[in-house]
C-alpha cells in the first residue's frame, strides 16, 4: 500500500471508548510525521465523536481536508443503547444519574407510537454537555462549572429509528439521522416524550455518507499499517532483496 498524505488522504479510522477525536487526530499525524519525515501536514477529522463513544471517525490530510465539510453533512446511522427512567446532566454516562422517573406506565405500543413521533424533521437542542461554542467557550466548560448557558434548537431529520424492547427498561436502537443530530438528545427528548426520562448507555457511528465502519481500521491497526508502507520499511524490504 502506498500513501501520498500531502496531495491528500482520506483515512477511516475506528474510534474506540476513551479516545477524544482530537486524539486520533493527534495519534496519526504524529506516526506520519515520524515514519513519512513529513514536517508540515494538515490533518482534520470529519465530524467529532463523543470520547464515550466508538465507531467510525473519517481523518482526511493534506489537499482532501478541503472536503471536510462534504462529509460532515453526509447522513449517519449509529448503534447504541439508552436507560428508561432516570436523566444525567450530560444526557449520558459521563455523569451520574440526577433524577429518577417511573417507567411502569409504559408499554409496547406506547413505545411504538412515540418512536413515530421522532420520525422526520425535528427541531432538537442541544445538550449542555457539547462542543458547541457560546461567546467563544464550548458549552462543557459552562456546564462542568454549572454555570447557565442556553442553545438555540437546530432543524434535524430522523430518517429511520429502529427500537429493541427485549431488555426493557434498557433500549437498543439503530437511526439513521441528518448532520447535526445530537443522539444524547434523541435519547433525552424520547425519555420526555414517554412522560418519563431516558440517558445514552452507549453509542457507536457505523456509516457515514458511503463510508462504513466495517472498512475502517483501529488505532493500533493504522499504526502497524502505516510503519510497514513507510519509506524506511520499504527501503529496508529493498535491502533484504538485493
């Protein structure tokens, strides 16, 4: 495999549990910088990931970083799961349960007719807990001090939301979503809905646009494929045969 990560590279990279997309980014550049002695490379990534969350993170260098903004608007579809009856201040498991809510009342066809409900266009805000800017701080840092901030709801469009009961009151899903959609939201708003709570148990991003998990590589398995193409493993596979 040869790269040329200056005229631009599109890279798909698994992220797991724990990593900040930062650090992937951070991660890559480095071995390329190391094993390319390529001093200077822009490096960006399409789309952050939440560090609870796994799944794909498309990594795009050099000239292809000026199509980051195309795949970011690309649809996604993601895989998790989310908890009946009790809320987070994060919306997910980044921090503890602040409130619980009583999931008796609901049944299957309750279920049913509120997933209806979060098909289509939707306006949705979103949580405190984000990376979005707000007189130039991101919204975590108000939030991690408990201090207020308000968002502005945006427009999203929920293309298909599939829901698995079997392990009531926890819910697995899949949705298939537009740009922008905040599924710790999703999850929140859905809890609402059901005159009850709800916060994100687990998450992963398995398509964007065409790009697909199933074709993307771990850290790890970058790392080990990006040092056997580089030019002294190629220079020393030379020697060997000469």
């Amino acid at each position: 495999m040869e790269f040329h990560f200056e005229e631009g590279e599109v890279i798909l990279i698994d992220k797991p549990v724990g990593w900040t997309s930062f650090d992937v980014v951070n991660f890559i550049r480095s071995l390329i910088k190391r094993f390319y002695q390529i001093r200077k490379l822009k490096v960006g990534h399409a789309g952050t990931l939440d560090p609870l969350a796994s799944g794909l993170l498309i990594l795009c260098t050099g000239k292809m970083t000026k199509r980051i903004q195309e795949f970011q608007d690309q649809d996604k579809i993601y895989t998790g799961t989310f908890l009946l009856g009790k809320t987070t201040p994060s919306y997910d498991s980044e921090t503890e349960p602040d409130a619980v809510f009583p999931t008796d009342h609901i049944d299957s066809e309750m279920i049913e007719a509120t997933r209806k409900l979060f098909l289509g266009e939707q306006q949705q805000i979103p949580p405190n807990f984000s990376a979005i800017k707000v007189d130039g701080k991101r919204a975590f840092d108000y939030a991690r001090k408990q201090q207020e901030v308000k968002l502005n709801s945006r427009t999203i469009f929920i293309h298909r939301l599939e829901l698995d009961k079997n392990n009531f009151p926890e819910i697995a899903f899949e949705t298939a979503c537009s740009k922008g959609t905040y599924i710790r939201s999703l999850v929140y708003d859905f809890g609402n809905a059901l005159n009850s709570g709800a916060y994100l148990t687990s998450l992963r991003r398995t398509q964007i646009g065409v790009f697909n998990v199933k074709n993307a590589f771990t850290p790890e398995q970058m790392k080990t494929l990006l040092i056997a193409a580089s030019p002294t493993q190629q220079e020393l596979k030379f020697l060997k045969n000469t």
